[in-house]
C-alpha cells in the first residue's frame, strides 16, 4: 500500500506544480497587458515632446533680431 500513498503524493505535486504554472501564466500575461500599456503611453509622450520642441524652434528662428 505504500506504493499507492506514493503515486497518490506524485500525483498531488504535480497537480500543484500545475496549479503555479497557471497562476503563473495568468500573471505574465497581465504583466505583458500592463507593459504594452505603458510603452503605447510613452510613445505618444516623446511624439508630443517632440511636437513641442520643433514649434518652440521654429518660433524662436522666426523672431527679429533685438535692436540695441
């Protein structure tokens, strides 16, 4: 009988190890989820700042001289 307790105990860890593995996919895949999130956010942040920046150039080559 202590052959069955064995499988019977192999059988439990691997159920567990299943059960992580699992848990594990699910919270990879809403880490994947949050970081596509934060790249997209990002992108359209440095585009804005570069949209900035090249008005804030070209207003400042378009200005007369001061005169003394």
């Amino acid at each position: 009988m202590t052959w069955v307790r064995d499988v019977m105990e192999v059988f439990q860890k691997i159920a567990t190890v299943e059960e992580r593995l699992t848990y594990l996919t699910r919270r990879y895949d809403a880490l994947a989820l949050a970081y596509e999130d934060v790249s997209q956010r990002l992108a359209r942040l440095e585009g804005k700042f570069e949209l900035l920046e090249r008005l804030g150039a070209r207003g400042r080559r378009g200005l007369p001289p001061s005169k003394p």
